[in-house]
C-alpha cells in the first residue's frame, strides 16, 4: 500500500531534549517536506526536499533541522526543543516538480513541557 | 504569502450547496484543494492549472480563475461525509502555500 509513514504519532517530552521525528515513503517520490499545523493558521511549510542530499528552508524552519540522506526517508530534527514548537507535524511527499498531489502522513502531535 | 480563504466555517444540512473561496495577491498558475476530517491527514481533492479548466470529485467541483487570481470549491447536494477542513494550496510543491482553512460541517 502506498503510504507516508511518521513515528512517532504523540510525543510529550520536556524543553531542550533532543527529539528526531521520521517519516518514510514508499512511492518513490523525489520530492518530501514537513509542515507543521496551528490553529488558525493552516499548514506551514517547516523544510522541503527535491531529492537526496537537497533540502531547504520553507516559511518557518527556526528550530528545526532535516536530513536527506536516502530517497524515502526524511526526519525532522529539535535539537533543542521549546514549548513554542508544540504542535501537530505532517510529513508529505509528491512525484517530483510542478504540479502533483501531496500525500500527506497521518502526523505526529508533539506536546514540548 | 498565505492564500485567503472564505468563509472560516460553514454549516450546512444534508443536500444543501456551498461555496469556498481562495484568493491569492500573488498571479496563480495552479491550485490544490486537500480535505482534513477531524483527526486524520489532509487527503488530496484535486488540482486545477492555468487556464480556468473546472475540475470534479464526486459532487465537488472547483473552477479557477488567474485572472482575478482566485479558485473556488462548490459541494453541491452536501453529504455527512463531506464534513472536514478543506485548504486550498497555491504555488508548486517546493514553495506550497496553505489558506488557513475553512470549516465545513454537514448536520443530518
């Protein structure tokens, strides 16, 4: 079954300790990126990827760091979380440039004390 | 910048039609409507491109307008099922930007 899978789905943990959030493909899918939902404000583009190795910033990545190294894997780093960065996280990934669907994770709510 | 969406909610009963709307200040070449229920993951409705082409899912259907750089989603004849949070998204996937939603709540 095609899928994007995050783990985990619920974290609660405490300001400053580091945490790694993974997300995986199945699809093959060049193109990977992370978002993070707030109330009211809808989902924000934290970093994306177009390929192994290529990563960049979206609108909000202070705090935050990702890797690229295999095509289907792409963890969110807090390397040194608050509780500013307390919210709901969504990986997503799409066949490439332009104009393909994403396909969203089923997310991963984190609860920074 | 975000796209702007209206209304933020909307009730409707079963049957009824609805409206939302997505505007961007900045020239459009496509958008994308995904659906969020409560709890689960944006899922992906559809996509439309320049040239004001409407597209279809189910009764929903969308229809774009680069000119006045605005798309909107109609749900016609609403279902139970289409209660959730829909967003429109503009730009490509390398620098998508998300409306904050609007709120649609289908009651029996």
């Amino acid at each position: 079954e095609a899928q994007v899978t995050q783990n985990p789905r619920y974290l609660i943990t405490v300001t400053g300790k580091k945490l790694t959030v993974t997300c995986s493909q199945n699809m093959n899918h060049e193109y990977m990126s992370w978002y993070r939902q707030d109330p009211g404000l809808g989902l924000r583009q934290i970093y994306y990827s177009m390929n192994v190795e290529v990563t960049d910033k979206g609108d909000v990545p202070e705090g935050y760091k990702v890797s690229r190294k295999e095509k289907r894997n792409f963890p969110l780093i807090l390397e040194s979380p608050s509780p500013n960065q307390t919210s709901l996280y969504f990986c997503a990934s799409s066949p490439g440039r332009g104009n393909q669907p994403q396909h969203f994770g089923d997310g991963t709510r984190l609860s920074i004390l | 910048q975000q796209p702007v969406q209206s209304p933020q909610a909307v009730i409707l009963r079963e049957g009824e039609d609805a409206v939302i709307n997505c505007s961007s200040s900045k020239a459009l070449y496509s958008v994308h409507w995904y659906r969020q229920k409560h709890g689960e993951a944006p899922v992906f409705l559809m996509i439309l491109l320049k040239g004001g082409e409407q597209k279809g899912h189910e009764k929903i259907s969308a229809s774009f307008n680069e000119k006045k750089q605005q798309s909107s989603l109609y749900l016609t004849a609403s279902q139970l099922s289409y209660s959730g949070t829909y967003f429109c998204g503009t730009g490509k996937a390398s620098d998508m930007r998300f409306g904050a939603g609007t709120r649609l709540t289908v009651k029996p």
